[in-house]
C-alpha cells in the first residue's frame, strides 16, 4: 500500500497569508492512492477501503482506488505495472528482503541427515552468500520419543552439527546463533512417544 499525497509548497502558503488582503481561501485536501500489492511469495490478500461511509474491498494484484479527504472511495481500478513501479518501486526496493527459512531432516536417533537434506545444503549456501546475513539461526529439533532430557542434548547435538556443515564452507562465526528446543515445538503436533520424522530437524533462518 502506498500514500501520495499533495500540498501547497510552504513557501506559496506563507506569501499567500502576507498578501492576501480578502479572506483566505481553504485548504486544499489531501488524496491518498491505495494499491494491493502481493507478497514476495506473489500472494495477495485483501483489504477493505472505508471512507464517508463507503467501503471499497480490494482483493486483486494491483487493484487500487483513489480517496479524496473527506469524499467516498473511488471505484476500484487496476494499475498498471510501470505506474505502480514510479509510485512504490524506491520504497520497496528499500525494504529487506525476507527472511529465508529451510528444514533439514534427520535419521532417527541420530546427527545423520537424510539424503534429500543433503542435498539441500548447497541451497543453503548459496543462499548465504547471495544475502551476506547478519544473522543466521540454527535450531535443532526432534521427535517425542524419548525424555525430555535426551531429547535436547540430541537436537543441539544436530543443530551443532549443521553449524559446523556451514562454518566448514567458510560462513562466519559470527552471525551464527545455535539453539535446541528438543521435543517441545514439533512440526508436526504427536502424542509422547511417537517417531514422527518431520520432527527430526533442523531449521534454519537467513536473516
């Protein structure tokens, strides 16, 4: 959503008000433009417009109206892409980028990857060096089986081996954060007990 909004230069109101020798006249109003953009995943939601009484519901890429202060929403139109690019394009270029999330599965019982998640990895990596992060999370996880005690130890024990994964292939130390929730926050909400695979992971958040 972007606002544009247009006023009197200060210095044309300032002359006005020295010279003006008839009573003033009224301040122009401002006009707000509404544009529905979609997400960096190109998803769009919708929002609803509401205005003098009058709501607009926009729910289309690129869907915008324009409102007058105090008047009725306009009807809803389309802009087009080199438009919306002038209006918004340095602002969102200025925005940060999302935050990048993978999981890495792991064998039961074990600091061993599956083979899918290796192969993974080098998607991690090249992420890492795309982004130049200031900070990366790395969270190991497991199952319910086993005690909560067991269960921590052996998530940090893969988030730690993931870690050394990336700190082998020259990322820095630095941005590096390693935490274990061990079975508490599933993926996949089990009963105790149960050996769901998806719970066996790790996650990691470029940042």
């Amino acid at each position: 959503m972007t606002r544009r909004s247009f006023l009197l230069p200060v210095a044309l109101l300032l002359l006005a008000a020295a010279c003006a020798t008839g009573p003033k006249p009224p301040p122009r109003g401002s006009r707000d433009i509404i544009v529905l953009l979609p997400d960096d995943q190109g998803k769009t939601g919708a929002i609803v417009v509401s205005s003098a009484g009058v709501e607009r519901r926009l729910d289309r890429p690129r869907q915008t109206v324009t409102v007058d202060a105090g008047s009725p929403p306009g009807l809803p139109t389309e802009m087009a892409k080199q438009e919306v690019q002038a209006i918004a394009g340095p602002a969102l270029a200025a925005l940060p980028k999302p935050p990048a999330k993978f999981i890495l599965y792991f064998e039961h019982d074990s600091v061993d990857l599956t083979d899918a998640s290796r192969g993974l990895l080098q998607s991690v990596l090249d992420t890492i060096r795309k982004r130049a992060p200031v900070d990366i999370s790395v969270v190991g996880h497991t199952d319910t089986v086993g005690k909560k005690g067991y269960n921590y130890a052996l998530s940090m024990k893969r988030a730690k081996a993931v870690a050394s994964l990336l700190l082998g292939k020259g990322v820095d130390p630095s941005v590096l954060h390693i935490t274990s929730h061990g079975k508490d926050n599933p993926l996949v909400p089990t009963g105790d007990q149960v050996p769901e695979p998806r719970n066996r992971r790790v996650e990691i958040t470029v940042r």
